[in-house]
C-alpha cells in the first residue's frame, strides 16, 4: 500500500499532532519540586561538527553555562519521524535554553535522516558518535561524566533507548571515536517508539509508514526479524535507568509502547519509572500548556534526582 510522497507523510503526522492539541492544552497535573541551581549566562555555540560521514558533517548546538564546572550534561535528541527536526525544532532549542540557565551543559545534536544517508541503523551510530564526542571532550567543558544524561523526543527518544542500551556492544559503533567508554546516568525518553514491531502491521495509520521507511531494507527481513533488531523492547535486558514520560491520549505512539518497555526492564531488575499525562496527545512538550508545563515540571525533578546517582555501570 501506498503510503504518499514525503511531504504528505508529514503533513499528515503535523494534523495529527496540531489536532492532539486540543487534548493536550487541557493538560495534566503538575508538581512544584525546586529547581536546581540557574546559570544566569550561558555560551551557545551553533553548529558544533562532531563526525562526518561521506564528507558530509553532523554538528549539534552546544550550550554552556557561564559557571563553574563541572556541568551536568544533556545529549539532546530531537524528533521528526527520523524525516525532519533540528533547524526547524523549535521546541527542542526552546528545551535546551530553559535547561543551560538551570546549570546543564546541553548538545542539541542533528543526525541522517531516513532517505538522506540515515535510518536505521546509522542514526543510531550517529547518537553514539555524539555521545562519544561528549565523553571525550569532558575535560575541555568541564563536564560532569558522572552526571551524563541522555534525553530524547519521539523518534529521537528511540534513538536515545536504542544508542543507551547498546552502548557497550558491539552493534551500531560509535566509529570515529573507537576508545571512548560510553557511560550515563540514565537515558529519559518522551513518547517513545519501543516496539516497531507493533507498528509495522499497522503503519496504514501509525506513522503514516515512517518506521518502514526508517527501516529501509531492513523491513524485507521474514517474519519481522528486521523489526525486532530495530526495537528498545529487543535489548531491555541491557538497559540503563530509564524514564519515560507518554500521553495517554497518543495516538501515533500508543502508551502501551511505554509500558510495554517498563515491564521488560523491571523484568531484569533494571530501574525504570513511567509518567503518563492522562489529557496528553503525542509530541505535547512542543506546545505552550499545561501538560507540557507538567512535562517540564517533571524532567527537572528526574535530572534533580540523578544528581544523586552515578553513573550507569552495567
């Protein structure tokens, strides 16, 4: 089945989103912890380089706060359907401001895109890649190791779950920086495609066949195998801590995907905590409102927390 040019596809994800609005702008309830210390100024540097492939280069922006070090850090990983985002994600840089004047140093980073170089399984070698770039300039930006956290946002927070619980094998290397030992304090992932496997039989409406365009030749695998090597849910069992924050009310990543992964990790004993926004629709920390308010509310207390906690050794 057809599934229409690439410019159709994703005008058909943003009506989705723009109409889950509606449900969004009701909200959920929000909590009032305190926040962390705020950096009143910071450093942005645009268009940090951190690998290249085919002579073609991948940057991030690059925010540092004007204090003393060393920073906790944020790997932010942007949305899109894997098609899109970045340079037109305003949400995302609107995240990254709000969070350097709390005290985080943050990489907002681009990766391939699917149909431009991209896809599986090179935007997942390119989080790596990012990641890495973190680990290894450390001391240059008196960064925390220790207070490393990776977050990210729909099919960036699958991007972010797939690099995290893959960090120390072998698939989907990070190439260009061979000796770096990846390591974090917990990976924190908004609406997050977990199982593509769920998607691929109904992807007539899930995603209008985004995750089989992601897959690329990888989808002509039988009886699915190509999905199950591509899902978070297929390495629960080595994972990281985990936070997952879900709209109920999504319809283009359904919340039993969130729960789905919880009960895998809990299944090996691995630390994990789901927030689910009963009025939320997907993508809600893109639009002014309560529940993306609540989202907010709630990333800050889980970075508050980590601050408490090493980093991740398994």
């Amino acid at each position: 089945m057809r599934f229409g040019t690439l410019h159709e596809r994703i005008l058909r994800l943003t009506l989705i989103i723009a109409a889950g609005l509606l449900l969004t702008l009701a909200g959920c309830a929000a909590i009032h912890p305190g926040d962390p210390a705020v950096a009143d100024h910071f450093t942005e540097y645009l268009h940090i380089y951190y690998t290249r492939h085919h002579n073609a280069f991948l940057d991030g922006d690059w925010y540092v706060p004007n204090t003393a070090g060393p920073h906790p850090t944020i790997l932010l990983v942007h949305g899109g359907g894997w098609v899109w985002g970045y340079d037109d994600d305003w949400a995302v840089a609107w995240m990254a401001r709000k969070l350097v004047r709390h005290g985080y140093a943050v990489f907002d980073i681009n990766y391939r895109w699917a149909g431009r170089n991209g896809g599986f399984p090179h935007s997942i070698e390119d989080v790596k890649n990012a990641w890495a770039w973190l680990i290894v300039h450390s001391s240059r930006y008196h960064l925390s190791r220790r207070r490393l956290t990776l977050v990210g946002l729909s099919a960036g927070a699958y991007l972010a779950l797939m690099a995290a619980y893959t960090r120390d094998k072998r698939l989907f290397p990070a190439t260009d920086y061979p000796g770096a030992k990846l390591s974090a304090n917990a990976v924190i992932a908004f609406y997050p495609p977990t199982n593509l496997t769920e998607a691929r039989p109904i992807a007539h409406w899930w995603a209008f066949g985004v995750a089989e365009d992601f897959m690329s030749h990888w989808r002509s695998l039988h009886d699915g195998r190509g999905f199950r090597y591509a899902s978070p849910v297929t390495y629960a069992a080595n994972g990281m801590r985990t936070y997952i924050l879900q709209g109920l009310l999504d319809v283009i990543v359904p919340f039993w995907q969130a729960n789905e992964l919880a009960s895998r990790l809990k299944k090996y004993h691995i630390p994990v905590s789901v927030y689910m926004c009963p009025y939320a629709s997907h993508a809600f920390m893109d639009f002014p409102g309560p529940a993306r308010n609540a989202g907010w509310t709630h990333l800050l207390t889980i970075l508050r927390h980590l601050g408490t906690l090493g980093s991740e050794k398994k």
